[in-house]
C-alpha cells in the first residue's frame, strides 16, 4: 500500500556548507577546563551548541551530544595549588557551579560528559598508534605528534601558527621537537602534578589527545559536528582533528564545525588573562536567563561581539516584545515554516525571530520553544 510522504525538513547548513543528516547526528562539543567560574564567553559557546542541537531535534533528527571536561591541564593545576586544593577535588568544585549556570540557561543535559582523568587509557592507547604508524616519536619520556602539515592545512602562515602555539602552551622553540609545528602528546611529571603511568614515563596527556581520544571513543572515527569557541580552531582543533585522521585515516574527521564568536569587553576578548571577565551568576541575579540567553544568541553565531549591560537590556525588551506576540491569536503554517527554514539556514536566529515577532501566535511559541526562551 502507498503511503503519502512524510514532510522532510531541509538540511541544516553550517557556515554554507550543506549538512545533510539521515536520523541522527553525532555531536561533540569542547567543554570547560574547570578552574574557574562560567564566563559570558564559555555561556555563548554551550548555548548556541544547544541551539543547534534543538534546531536539529525539531527537525527530526535523534542529535547525541557529548560535551567533554578537561581536568587533567596543567592552568587547572596551577589554579588548584594557588587555592591549596587538590587538582581532581578543585575541579569537581568548579564543575558543579558550571551545571548550576548551564541549567539556569537552559542548556539540555548532554548525553555524554567525559572527564578526561577517566581516558587516560585511551589517550595511551591512542599515542602508541600514532607512533605505530609513524604519527609520533618519543623523547625522554616524552612523546610528540609530528604536526609540521597542520599550520598548512589550517590555511596558517608560519607566523601566526607559530604566535597562537606558544599563546596556548605548545612551545614552537621546544629543543626535544623535531619541527616547530609538533605538539605533545605524553609528557614526564614532576614531583607534585598529576601522573600515570605509561609505556614511556610517569607523567600526563597533552590537551589535543585527549579530546581526540574522548571523541574518538565516545562517536567512533568520525563526527558530524563538532563545536567550540573560535579561539579554539587552533591550534587545538586543528591538532585534535589531525591525530583522529592519522590514527584512523578517516577524513574529514568532523563533517561541520560550530567556532562560535568571541564574547569581547570593549573590544578586548574576555578572558581571565585580561581581567575582563562578565560571569554568567552575576548576570543572573538581575535578570532573566532567557534575556541573557537571547543576548547570546540574536546574532550570527560565528560573529564576535562586545558585551555591554545596555545591550542586556535591550535583549530584555526584545524579549518581552516576543512573548506579547505569542498571545496574538494568528497562526499561519507558512510564516511558521519559514522562521524553521531560516534556522536551519546557517542558524539564522535574528531572522527566525523577526518572523515570530511579526506573525506572533503559533510562529513565535514554535520559534521561542525551539531557541529555549519559554
């Protein structure tokens, strides 16, 4: 017997790149190195990844996500032994007021959380494929992933690539690397810090494998999207991508990438380097998360922006703006469609929310309900 088709929704495209999906997605997001309290830079990151998740669950689409907590960095180490703390204990601390602000935002509870002290044993087992297969080579303990194609294919001049591997710990003038362009995978504690024990010393993961052997475990060798800050894309990205392609020869390891926009004070990218941190709690105390959240989220998602309280209030005022709309008695199946359309089409919320504001009724309890802001 004939059955008439079901309505299928468009595919999602990301950064216009087409993102065709057949009933379930693979999802993995950078999470937080947890010594410190959430940001306004960490929120806009885990938001727009939940976003895109609702955007894909309406659209029919079984999204599984796996949101990772680094706790084994050596910055975490050095905040725990500042506050006289133990490393795992600090962290654990740190992790519980991060799922405090991420539930007030209104960020679904992931489907995985992987902890990178308990993958340890991946990340050794991974290393010694890399150098089984001519990835890796060792030096006093230490064991480095050869990387000298990654600034390359990053589309990096040898400057840049170079400037953004010392500003995030992987030291181009390291006199045991081969090439400047290789990063650690495994290196030697010393008294004080955390260690286990490995084939090549007592010692530590390096931060790219382990997020490459959390996803790799968790999805298996490849991803459908993978999300994180812009500030991200490298060197850890681009190295986390590398190790998973060479260890499994599958490429691209993510089909799609979330590099969400830098959160700015004044035009400086907030960060503790800086001392310009806005924190999601404090914000909370005066306002609505779905006034914050909308701050976060009505605007492209790869854009970076400047955070300023007048710009809180205004999201505010959008906000009510919104729900007033929601109780216009309209309803009109093709203004709905087409706010849905114009998420799936690069995540296009200020569009999908000039459309709800417009049509009001259902069009803007469908678009409010998919974007969380209910």
């Amino acid at each position: 017997m004939y059955h008439a088709a079901t309505p299928i929704s468009p595919p999602m495209t990301l950064g216009g790149r087409r993102l065709p999906l057949v009933g379930r997605a693979r999802m993995y997001v950078c999470g937080i190195t947890p010594y410190d309290t959430t940001h306004l830079g960490h929120a806009s990151t885990f938001v727009w990844a939940d976003v895109a998740a609702r955007v894909l669950r309406h659209a029919g689409i079984a999204v599984e996500v796996c949101r990772n907590v680094t706790d084994v960095d050596d910055v975490l180490t050095s905040a725990a032994r500042r506050a006289g703390s133990p490393y795992d204990s600090f962290a654990a601390v740190q992790q519980f007021y991060f799922d405090q602000d991420m539930a007030a935002l209104g960020v679904q509870r992931v489907d995985h959380e992987p902890r990178a002290h308990n993958y340890i044993g991946e990340v050794i087992a991974l290393t010694q494929a890399l150098l089984d297969t001519g990835h890796a080579y060792t030096v006093d303990g230490a064991v480095f992933f050869r990387g000298e194609h990654v600034p390359a294919r990053a589309g990096l001049d040898e400057a840049t690539a170079r400037a953004l591997l010392a500003e995030y710990g992987d030291d181009p003038d390291d006199p045991r690397k081969h090439s400047p362009w290789d990063v650690v995978l495994w290196t030697p504690s010393e008294p004080g810090e955390p260690a286990w024990p490995s084939p090549w010393s007592s010692g530590r993961p390096g931060w790219h494998v382990e997020c490459a052997a959390m996803a790799l475990t968790t999805f298996g060798p490849a991803l459908d999207l993978h999300g994180g800050g812009a500030d991200l894309r490298f060197p850890h990205h681009a190295y986390e991508s590398a190790m998973a392609e060479a260890v499994t020869g599958v490429r691209p390891f993510a089909r799609a990438w979330l590099h969400v926009g830098i959160v700015r004070v004044d035009g400086a990218k907030m960060a503790k380097s800086t001392g310009n941190l806005v924190f999601t709690a404090d914000l909370l105390r005066d306002h609505s998360a779905a006034a914050l959240r909308l701050l976060l989220i009505d605007r492209p998602w790869s854009a970076d922006w400047d955070y300023s309280p007048a710009a809180l209030e205004a999201a505010a005022a959008h906000l009510d703006r919104l729900h007033t709309a929601t109780g216009r008695n309209t309803s009109s199946p093709a203004a709905e469609q087409a706010a849905v359309r114009a998420l799936l089409d690069d995540l296009n919320v200020p569009a999908a929310l000039a459309i709800a504001e417009e049509e009001g009724g259902q069009t803007a309890r469908t678009v409010l309900t998919i974007l969380g802001l209910t």
